[in-house]
C-alpha cells in the first residue's frame, strides 16, 4: 500500500510526539543576589528534576521555611501523562494509515482538549504550591494590608516573590510536542485535498 504525502507527514508529526519522553517540557528558575547562579527545576511529562545539582533540595529547604510544601520529584498525574500520550502516539499511528482528514483533525483536536488540560492542571498544581501553606512556619511575610503572602510562581513568564526573580518557560520538549502538532495541521491539510 502507498501511502499518500499527507499520511507520511502523520506518522511522522505523531513519532515525534515520542520525543517528550527525552527531554524537558518546561523550566522554572528562581534568582536571587545570594544565588549568582539561578537554582531550578526542569519539568518533564513523567519526573520533576534539578536544574543543576541539589537545586531541588535548596529549594525545598528555602521553602521549608515559609511553609511550602516539598516539591516531589514526581506528581501522580504524571502517570497518567505518560500513558495519554503513548495512547495518543498509537492512536495517531493507527489514524495516520487511513489517511482521512477529519481523523487527522479528531487527533489534532484530541491533543489541544489534552494540551489545555494539561495548562491547567500546572497552574494548579503552581496554585496550590504556592498558596497551601504551613500555618506554624518558621518564617511568615505580610502585605500591606496583613494577609499572609503566597508565593506561586508564573505559569509563564516572570514574577518577583520576596527577593527572588523567577521564570517559568517551555523548555525543549514543549517545542517538540509544537513541531509534532504542526506537522500533523499541515498533514490535515493535505489530506483534505487528497494528497
């Protein structure tokens, strides 16, 4: 069986879905005059680790002090990540051999709902990080007006909390899964007419 440029361009945009699974989806940083060199963490689908050596450990000793909770080197959703995006890898597969446009656009759209999900639940989890904290902490900072302040970083971009700058980008992998994404718009595309 030949298959049409359109279906190539499918499987093609669906392999390199894979490729989340080698390296990182996003970063968030923290700088600070007592840290020359920002500390972080980079963000995959399935594992959350150091930006450099111990970074994860001297946050959650900073935070430990204000009432933040621990940062896990894992969250359970994460599991869950993995197997959608394998399902949605052999999903793809299977849909890119029928070569049908609407099934190039039910995959595309799949993956937008599962993207959006996926914004959410990490500034969810960014929220609630950044906002469930230890009521007995050692250390407590006030605003203005007497509340206690809340320490959530970006879901993109930057933010000052207390004396630190911290960032939060897509990372490597994020710009893969936008490579994969457009390949398979422009494989939609094609199919629709016929090639």
């Amino acid at each position: 069986m030949k298959l049409k440029q359109s279906q190539w361009m499918m499987l093609v945009g669906v392999a390199l879905l894979a490729g989340i699974f080698l390296m990182p989806i996003w970063q968030i940083t923290l700088s600070a005059p007592q840290y020359p060199e920002p500390i972080g963490m980079n963000i995959w689908i399935n594992k959350i680790v150091d930006m450099n050596p111990y970074d994860l450990k001297n946050i959650n000793l900073m935070n430990h002090y204000v009432g933040m909770a621990d940062i896990p080197e894992r969250i359970p959703e994460m599991d869950y990540y993995s197997k959608v995006i394998y399902g949605m890898i052999g999903l793809g597969l299977f849909f890119a051999f029928f070569g049908k446009s609407f099934l190039h656009l039910t995959w595309l759209l799949l993956m937008v709902i599962i993207g959006m999900f996926g914004v959410y639940d990490f500034w969810y989890w960014e929220y609630t990080y950044g906002h469930n904290l230890d009521p007995h902490a050692a250390i407590k900072f006030l605003d203005e007006a007497g509340n206690l302040l809340t320490y959530q970083p970006p879901l993109i971009g930057e933010a000052t909390i207390l004396n630190f700058v911290a960032t939060s980008w897509p990372h490597v992998g994020a710009y893969v899964l936008m490579a994969s994404m457009t390949l398979v718009t422009l494989s939609y595309l094609k199919a629709r007419k016929g090639h």
